[in-house]
C-alpha cells in the first residue's frame, strides 16, 4: 500500500524532471543542424466537449385519483401497523411504562401524531388543548403479614393506616349497613349495587379510615369514584378470592390491616389532536377517533393504540388520493378518565348548530387487537340490545356487516353503552359506528366457535394492564379491521348519499337516553367497550 511519505517522494524525482522542459532537436545539441522542422499547418479544431449525461425530468404529478375501497384497502399493510405500534410501544417503554394522559409519555404520543400528520401537507393539524383532573398513586396493602393484591380508585384521597379490619353488612350503600364498630376501622366492602362513591362516603361518615372494596366477580376491582376531592374514605379495590378469604378470617377472629395510598389528584393540561383533509367538502365531513391515552398501569397497545394506529395508518394511505368529502381525524386525549377529550371536543364544536351539521357521521375505533378478539360493530340499529343510536347509524352498521361477509368474516353486535368516545356524537344526534374486538368481558362457547380463541377467558386478558403491549396484539384482527376502516372512509369521502342528515332537533332526547343509561345501568362489558368510563359501581 503506497503510504502518504512515498508519494512525496516520488513526486520529488519527477518534478525536476518535468520542469528541464522539451528534448533538444534531433541531430545533436548547439551547433549541429538537423532537418527542417515541419511547417507548420492549420490548428487542429478542439474536439467538441462532451455534453454531460442529461437525467430525464421526472413527470409532472397527475392528478390524484378519487379514493376508493379497494386502492384505499390495498395500501394497508401489516408492517406499518406494527411500525406505529412499535412507536408507542418504545414511547411507553421510555416513560415508565405507560401513555397515561397528563404524562410525558402521552404528551409525546401527542406530539408523534401532530408530526406525522403535518409531515404529510395534506392535512389541516392542531393541537386543542384542555384541563382535567388527573388521579394516579400506588398503594400497598398488607395483611397478617401477606401483602394483598390491590388497586387504588380514581380520586382517592392517600393514607396509611394501620387499623382492625371490618365487615360492612350488605353492600354499605346505606348508612344503617356500616356496624358502630366500623369508626377508626378498614370497612370491607363488597361491589355491587351503588357506586363506590357512595360506598366511600358511607364509609367515611361511619367514621372508617379507609375501606376495601372487593369484587363481585373475578378479578380485581379497578374503578372510579366519579369526581375528584369529595368527602371520600380512602379506597382500594381487592379480588372476590381475597375479599372472601378475609370474611372467613374475620369469622375466625380479629384481622389488622395496613393500608399505604400515595395518591396524586390535580389539574393537568392535555391535547386532542385534530386532523382534516384540505380537499374536499368541508360542509359535509366524515369524523373518525380512537383514543390516545393509556390507563397509568400500562402502554396501552391494544387500548387503545390499536385503535390509534389504524386510524393514523388510514390517513396516511388517504393521502394518495383525492376526496369528494371532507375527512377529520379525531385523536382524543383522557378517554380512560371518563370520555374527556371527545366530550370536550364536541362541546366547542355544539357552540354552533351550524358546524355540528356538517358532521355527517362519526366512526369509532377503541380496542381493534384484542388477543380472544371478536369482530364486533356497534348496535346501531338496536335490534341486539334495544338502544338505537341516531338516525344513519343502523346503515353504518350495515355496512360494517356487509364488509366483513365479502371478507369471509362474521360479526356480532356490540352495545352502545356510552363507555367510549361515540358518546358525544350520539348525544348529539349524529349517525355513529365502529368496531371492538372486546375488552375484559367473556367469551361464550358461541363466540369461540365463531371467531376461534378460548371460551371463559377475557377479550384482552391484558386490558388495563402492562401487558397491554405489542407482543399481545391478535395481528390478524389488527390488519382486517384497519381495511374495515379503510372502507368506510372510502364509501363516505366520496358519498353520503345513504345518510340522513343529523335532526338538530331530536339530538337531546337522543343524548338523555344515553346520560341515563351511563347513570344507572352497571356494565357487564359484555359486548359493550372499554372502559373508558371506569366502573363506578
């Protein structure tokens, strides 16, 4: 290998050289004549310059073509569900684990969207901010020295106390059920009934120092108290197992227990984000939404970052295309707090009776992953559990149908139970749909023969949990109902022919049906959503 000192060397010896200039004339030196030297003639033209190889212009853009079903579902490929899967995923894993909304970790779910969509120049993007009350905290609970699984309510004010655990008499929603002795005590509790804010209050105006709220079927309870600073005991949520293992314990004698809450509740900034297409007719626009946040005990990748994901994945394959109607993204923040962000949003937007009528339809997407999935399409006709939703929204669920029969696929109603971001839409008198693939509800012997997976088990077995992560994803389920919303954004942004417009004047008695039956009807979850809406009772 010739080294950088040789190649000075070399050119030390040659440069002299070139430098004594032409040889002397043949025939000798000074003095010594040789033949004439040849006239001389014409200068030789140059020889021309080679033109450098000219690249071909590329050709001008064609006018992209109207969207339609099958381009739109073409362009939904696996690989980039998993690729935004996987960024949530790695966006929780730098955040303790969780997308919880308030949290670095969504904020930065936030702001992965806004980019994203902007990036694309086909969109209008903004960030709408708002404030809630945000709840976490970590409690420990210890018992004849055994720690006891348990989940802290949202809203619960902290404690430690150490202090005789009780036995409340039927299910401490009245103030007679809670025994004299229950004053400077731990009262247990079980679900079931009223909520568990009256429990709490019960229990704090008997004088107890905390209770225990165990479950009325299997699992731990985790739940809210509804409203953030009331005069609330502090309170846990236990399993059915445990909460009958202390019962007997309680039979057999006296039980103390050490109960630790560190709980947070504040008010936070948050952010929807909203994103809609420049082109197309901005009076008559199709809304579909997932939300962005995760429960605090996880990342949230089925709940809802599938959801989140394959609205996002739609939007952008949505951008080789033109529209005939306009198309928004709603991306809604601190859904797992009770419906927050899309219950914002549409308030500003029913300032105006004149804005709310362009909504034509909203589609929602929370929990299209789950790993005992079933294909379930919201109720909107009301003939599987008698609420109807808004005029239009029994043809959106004919068409989701319809979808999954030419993709070979069955399908089940699921309830419009007002527990995910639907709720403000159809409050508000506009046609509404989507998909769920179940939550911690059961799946029957029925279900399993239709769909596959295992019969007695959840939905997501992970649901609200940290193994709400992308190694848990039915991918199968991800990749046919992301087509699924391929289609329908593609009927709709080229047509509404099939839906009514929203009937301003029926939108309220619409959204009393559904505030009632939020209010009073405890949610089996079976076929009903996630729990966006924790339990409250």
């Amino acid at each position: 290998m010739r080294t950088i000192a040789s190649s000075f060397a070399l050119a030390a010896l040659i440069l002299p050289a070139l430098a004594v200039g032409p040889p002397p004339p043949p025939g000798g030196g000074p003095g010594h004549e040789g033949p004439e030297p040849p006239k001389a003639g014409p200068p030789k033209p140059e020889p021309p310059k080679p033109h450098p190889t000219k690249k071909p212009c590329p050709p001008a853009p064609g006018p992209k073509e109207l969207v339609t079903s099958e381009k739109l579902q073409a362009l939904i490929k696996l690989e980039d569900l998993l690729a935004g899967s996987q960024k949530l995923q790695s966006i929780a894993d730098a955040n303790d684990n969780t997308r919880v909304f308030g949290s670095r970790g969504h904020n930065q779910t936030v702001d992965y969207l806004f980019d994203t969509l902007s990036a694309t120049g086909y969109y209008d993007v903004y960030k709408q901010p708002f404030t809630e009350v945000y709840s976490d905290g970590d409690a420990k609970l210890v018992i004849n020295g055994a720690e006891i699984p348990s989940q802290i309510m949202t809203y619960t004010p902290s404690v430690a106390a150490d202090a005789p655990l009780v036995a409340v008499s039927n299910l401490g929603c009245e103030a007679e059920d809670f025994p004299a002795d229950v004053s400077g005590a731990i009262a247990l509790i079980s679900r079931g009934e009223c909520p568990f804010s009256q429990k709490s209050t019960n229990a704090k105006a008997a004088g107890a120092v905390a209770a225990l709220i165990y479950n009325n079927v299997e699992g731990i309870v985790a739940g809210t108290l509804g409203a953030a600073f009331g005069d609330y005991a502090p309170v846990v949520g236990i399993s059915q197992e445990d909460g009958q293992a202390l019962l007997t314990s309680l039979i057999a004698g006296a039980v103390t227990a050490k109960l630790d809450i560190d709980a947070v509740t504040e008010n936070r900034i948050t952010y929807n984000v909203i994103a809609e297409t420049k082109e197309g007719d901005h009076n008559n626009v199709l809304v579909i939404g997932g939300h962005t946040d995760s429960v605090a005990a996880g990342p949230g990748i089925n709940d809802d970052g599938s959801g989140t994901i394959g609205v996002l994945t739609v939007a952008l394959a949505l951008t080789k295309f033109k529209v005939k109607n306009a198309v928004r993204m709603g991306f809604w923040s601190a859904e797992e707090f009770g419906l927050l962000g899309s219950e914002h949003y549409m308030k500003t937007v029913n300032t105006s009776e004149t804005e709310l009528a362009k909504i034509r339809a909203y589609l929602n997407f929370d929990m299209i992953a789950s790993p005992n999935y079933i294909y379930g399409i919201y109720d909107g006709d009301g003939n599987a559990f008698n609420l109807t939703g808004p005029a239009g929204s029994d043809v959106i669920e004919k068409d989701f149908e319809d979808f999954f029969k030419s993709a070979g696929s069955p399908s089940v109603p699921s309830e419009f139970s007002g527990r995910s971001d639907y709720a403000a839409f159809i409050e508000n008198g506009i046609p509404s749909g989507g998909l769920f693939t179940g939550a911690e509800g059961v799946k029957t012997e029925e279900e399993a023969a239709l769909f596959g997976g295992e019969a007695g088990v959840w939905y997501d077995v992970n649901y609200h949990q940290a193994g709400d992560t992308i190694d848990n994803l039915a991918l199968d389920a991800f990749l046919l109902n992301t087509k699924a919303i391929a289609n329908s954004v593609a009927k709709y942004a080229t047509s509404f022919e099939s839906l009514p417009r929203v009937d301003l004047a029926k939108r309220r008695a619409t959204g009393d049906r559904i505030q009632w039956k939020k209010r009073n009807e405890e949610h089996s979850h079976k076929h009903s959503g996630p729990c966006g809406v924790k339990d409250s009772k």
